[in-house]
C-alpha cells in the first residue's frame, strides 16, 4: 500500500516500469482496500480538501469518522468528478487489476495464505490468522494514519491541514507516519525526510532507483523549500508563544499628541517623559532601577532624547529595545514636532 497505492500511483512520487507495476499491484490486493483506482481517486480527494466536508475521511469530523466511520457512510463525493485519473486509466496495471480486483483479492489475500497453511494440516489456521486477521492489522495500520496522523505528533513543516508527524506511527506503518512532511510535500517520494527518519518505505524506492532499472526517476523537493517551510513553522510557533507575554500597548491605540503638547505636560504637570523614537514614554516607575541612574533620564525629560538612547550616550541593546514599549503613553505628530 505504501510504496504502491500511496507515493507511486496516488502521488506520483516515482516513475516504476512495468515489471515493478505488476508486482506492487498485486501486492496491493492483499490489503484489502479496494483497487489502486478506487484507493487512489479518494486520497487525491483527501489531498485536496483536506479537513473539509470533501474530504472522504476528514478529521474534522472526529477520530472515529477518520479512523474508519467514513467506510460505512458510503457517501457521494460531488468533486471526485475533478480530481484527474487520466493516468490511472492509461496505466494497463491499474485497468487489469480495478476489474478483477475482487478476484485478485480473495486468491491472494485469503486464498493463498489457507493453502500454503494446508500443507502442514492447518488450513483453518492460514484462513483466519494468515487471511482474515493480517488484512484486519493491515486495514487499522492505513486508518491510522487517517486518524492518529491527524491528531496526534508535530507540526514541523506547516499547520495549515491538521496532518502531523509521529515517530511510533511511522513505525507500524513503514514510514507513513511523517504525515506533517507529506501533506506539505506529497510529490517528495520521502515522507521522512531526515536521515534520522524511520522510513523503510523510501529506502526501498531510493534502492530500487539506485541498483535497478525498475525505478528511472524519484522526487524530491528542493532542500531549500523544506528548510523555509521549517523556518516558517519557527515562526509561527515563536510568534504564538510571543502572545504569552506583555509586549506594551499596541501602537496604533495611542493616543497622539503634538510635540508641544509633550513638553508642556512636562513643564506644567511634572510629568516624568522622555521622547524615544516618536514614542512618549513614562519613566516614572522605572528612573529608579535604570542602569545608567535617574539622574540621566531626568535631563531628558520633555526633550527628545533619540539621538542619546541610540549611541549618543549609550548604545542600547536588543532587551532594552524591547522594554521601551512597555512605557509607551502617547505618539508624537511627525510633521509637528519641533526641533
């Protein structure tokens, strides 16, 4: 399912000759999900509206409606009419198998299993653990990654779709697992994309790549297109931690007051006001502990002391930066502050 349903005939992440085609087909029978055309037509539907009420197995409508309560539902899916199965219906191995799939199916996946286990006298044996429970391991090991996939992991490369990455997931599923990777990147034939990865899945495509002729042609996206959709998800998630915290009052709620009108509450009210930046800041709660003492703030109250707070007096840093927003009282009028 994985090498074959999913990143060759769903995604196209490889080119396979035909010798290669034949035998992934067949294999795939043994999973006992349906045919390569049925199978894949409903993951390119799931691709392209994920978590919405197109999506066959959406998330958004609950773990068990993910994991296998889509199955029984046997809804109309109004868009599979848009999703291209051109390819598919050039490919003579998807043709043969979607019309004798049922045959296929019960031969090898429950036939062969019952007469290879006859030979030592154990046929019912072969037919129930063989047959009946390998293909149930082998239906939850695909739902799950329907299901837990997309509840449960990291988000290392977007979290635009609800697809995420877990390690012990890709382990019962030879790779598939790294589903944050693959929803961002489908056409990579890699879904763990670090060295580190557990996907025996792509090693098999890379080796057949490398020491065949069965696999011309593997996909990858360029290195420098994960690494952006990391650093944007680095982003995100600094920026989402950011909200924790009291970064002032949003500039654009100041009230704004002319450059005169700040020396006067200076003058006339005592007001304890420095000029930074077009931005009034209150000291009064902060002369105190200021590293360089009161005493330098107090020479600037009701002037403007921008020039001094950037390397005039004291080059200051980063944090101190920062910590000048939290003193934010008014804004001065540009074109009416007085020099």
């Amino acid at each position: 399912i994985t090498v074959g349903y999913h990143r060759l005939w769903s995604h196209r992440a490889y080119e396979a000759e035909l010798p290669l085609r034949v035998v992934l087909g067949l294999l795939g029978t043994l999973g006992f999900q349906g045919s390569i055309k049925w199978w894949v037509l409903r993951h390119r539907l799931h691709h392209r509206w994920t978590d919405t009420e197109h999506d066959p197995y959406s998330a958004a409508k609950g773990f068990w409606f993910s994991h296998m309560g889509w199955i029984f539902k046997r809804p109309y899916y109004p868009r599979l009419k848009l999703v291209d199965a051109s390819d598919l219906n050039a490919d003579p191995v998807v043709r043969f198998q979607h019309k004798y799939y049922v045959i296929l199916a019960l031969s090898c996946g429950l036939g062969i299993p019952t007469l290879v286990a006859s030979l030592w006298g154990d046929a019912l044996g072969g037919f129930l653990y063989g047959g009946i429970l390998s293909r149930t391991i082998i239906w939850h090991s695909t739902f799950c990654i329907n299901s837990f996939a997309h509840w449960a992991g990291e988000q290392l490369y977007s979290n635009e779709v609800s697809a995420r990455g877990n390690l012990l997931l890709a382990m019962m599923t030879h790779g598939e697992g790294y589903h944050n990777f693959h929803h961002e990147f489908p056409k990579d034939f890699r879904n763990g994309y670090r060295l580190c990865d557990w996907d025996p899945s792509k090693w098999i495509i890379f080796t057949l790549h490398k020491l065949t002729n069965q696999v011309p042609k593997v996909s990858r996206v360029p290195e420098n297109e994960v690494r952006k959709a990391m650093v944007n998800m680095e982003i995100i998630k600094a920026q989402e931690k950011s909200k924790k915290y009291d970064w002032g009052i949003d500039p654009s709620s100041l009230p704004v007051i002319t450059y005169e009108q700040y020396k006067q509450k200076q003058e006339q009210e005592g007001k304890e006001w420095i000029l930074v930046d077009e931005y009034v800041l209150d000291v009064s709660s902060f002369k105190d502990d200021h590293p360089g003492g009161a005493k330098i703030l107090k020479n600037y109250y009701g002037k403007d002391s921008t020039k001094a707070f950037h390397g005039g007096l004291n080059d200051h840093s980063k944090a101190a930066n920062t910590m000048t927003a939290m003193f934010r009282v008014a804004k001065i009028v540009k074109n009416q502050k007085e020099e």
